[in-house]
C-alpha cells in the first residue's frame, strides 16, 4: 500500500525501462543493486527508494521542523546517509525503520535550541483533543508525538512506522517482519496505548482512540513529495557514493542549488550531522532528551548487536 504521494518525475528512457523491471522488489533486493550494479541500475534501484520511502521521510522531518525548507534539506541529508551507509544497515528488510530513525535523529538535530525550548515550555498547558485538529495545535503535537514515538522499544516503533506512517496493512507488515497478524496488531495497541500515557504525563490528553483515527487516516504523517526533491536527492547522492569518493558536503547542492533557493551551509551541516550520528549518535541523542527512559538504542549502521527480533535474527513472536 503506498504510504503518501510523489510528483511525476521525468527520467532517462533506459532508466525508466529499468525501474519498471525492478520497481517492484523487496527494499534489501533494491540495496543490493544499490550497491553492485552499473550506474544507470544502481540510479533506478535508490531512485525506487526514495520514492517509495519518501513520503515517510518528508512527513517526519515536517514535523519535527516544520519549516517547509529545513525539512526538504533534512530528507535530502536522510537519503544521502543512506546512500554512504546502505552497506553497513545490517536488516536490510525493515529499511523502514532505519530511515526514520536517521530522518527524525537528523531533524531534532537541526532544530534551534529556541524552537526547542518553546516546544518543552507548551508541554505544561493542557491540550484538549479539540485543539489538536486545529492546525496550531498539530504543529505543537507532532514533534512531540514524534520524540516519544522514537522512544518506544523498537519492536512497538517498527510496526507504527510500518503501518501508520508507511501505510502499510498489518498483513502486509506482519509478512515483512516475520510476525504473525496477531502479534502486528497486539503490538499496535500497546503502541498506541503507550503514546497515550507518555503523551498524557505530558500534559496532552489525548484519548486512544483519537489517536487510532488520526493514524487509521493517515492524516498525520501523508506527504507529498515534489519530483524535484526527488531528482534532486538522487542526482546529489549519486554523485556523492559513486563521482565523488571524497566527501565534500559545502559542494553538494552546486548544481541544483537554484531548485531549492535555501543556504548551502545549512544543507552541509544537516549532511555533516548525519554522517555524525551514524557513529556518534549515541553520544548526544541522551544529551537532546536527558529525562527520556527509553532512548532509541539501535544506531544505524553502527556495527552493534542486533536488537531483539531484528537485524538479522528471527523476530519474537510474543506480544
């Protein structure tokens, strides 16, 4: 099922011709090509990608930042991470789960030191469910609903990514991880019921069920994803992991600088700070959210072990 929308993107008639042979395998199939073919192959698979996991990435850097721009530099950066780590991503199946892992660490990461402390200072004010629909109210909701989101156990994430940010069917996200349809849908419910207390302690009451609509409608999270954004991504990380072997991040915009009329310099330190938190996320993410119990404890393409379920071993069926 797909997860939000993408604008029609002009490509290259060989490449088309390719995408259309490989548009519909599996994310590790992808990576694979990814990583071993000749280029016009390699473009096709990663462009596939993008577009398939694009709405998720674009949704989520949204809103964290909220600012249209900063959140089109930060899914770009997302992408180019994956492009320079996609060796190392050790279950590859769940690639999901990985891109919003980076795209939200990345996010966090570039918002201001101001916004965030605006956002701690409007957790004490009680919202009610009525003021969430509003617009205002949404902006204030979704990077906390997002920070507490990341800070579930990953075998209560991935399901939420999966289902309710990619749109999947729990069918469809019970046969990519290995669960049964009953474990999908338990862990859901202990998700949503989570997010509910932890949103609660915060002063947000919102109900369960409020939640379950606003995810069932996917209302939240869709987003479309401009063909330019796309090229753009695809051109630079590219050109990054196969031209360009030495990393230049001030460079990496120059030739479609014109298409999204935002600073340079903002670009490359989101590019920067996520090669950083590939190695090194675990150094300042607790610093980011001192009180959070249960920080994410996976760091993508690190070499750790693998967490339970995931990566690599069979997935625990209990609920």
């Amino acid at each position: 099922m797909p997860s939000g929308r993408v604008e029609a993107s002009v490509t290259h008639p060989e490449m088309t011709s390719v995408m259309e042979t490989v548009g519909a395998l599996p994310d590790e199939e992808l990576i694979e090509r990814f990583l071993n073919s000749g280029r016009v192959e390699a473009e096709s698979a990663f462009r596939i990608i993008v577009t398939r996991h694009g709405p998720m990435v674009l949704g989520v850097c949204r809103h964290v930042l909220n600012q249209h721009q900063d959140a089109e530099d930060a899914f770009q950066a997302s992408f180019i991470a994956l492009a320079r780590k996609a060796g190392s991503i050790k279950d590859r199946r769940v690639l999901a789960r990985w891109l919003y892992e980076v795209a939200y660490r990345i996010a966090v990461r570039a918002k201001t030191s101001a916004v965030r402390k605006r956002i701690r200072e409007r957790q004490g004010a009680e919202m009610s469910v009525t003021a969430a629909h509003n617009e205002a109210g949404w902006n204030e909701l979704r990077p906390v609903l997002h920070e507490e989101l990341s800070r579930l156990p990953d075998k209560y994430r991935t399901p939420v990514v999966l289902c309710y940010l990619e749109g999947k069917t729990n069918e469809e996200a019970a046969d990519l991880l290995q669960w049964p349809v009953g474990t999908v849908k338990g862990r859901l419910s202990r998700a949503r019921e989570l997010l509910r207390s932890r949103l609660a302690k915060r002063g947000l009451a919102l109900s369960a069920a409020f939640l379950v609509t606003s995810f069932s409608q996917n209302a939240v999270f869709a987003e479309v994803v401009p063909a330019r954004l796309i090229d753009s991504t695809v051109d630079t990380a590219i050109r990054q992991v196969r031209l360009e072997p030495a990393f230049n991040p001030l460079g990496i915009h120059s030739s479609r600088a014109h298409a999204f009329g935002s600073q340079i310099a903002v670009i490359a330190t989101l590019v920067i700070l996520a090669a950083a938190t590939l190695v090194g996320a675990s150094s300042w993410f607790p610093r980011l959210f001192p009180s959070a119990p249960e920080p994410i404890s996976s760091v993508p393409g690190a070499d750790v072990s693998p967490l339970p379920g995931t990566c690599g071993t069979s997935p625990t069926p209990e609920q």
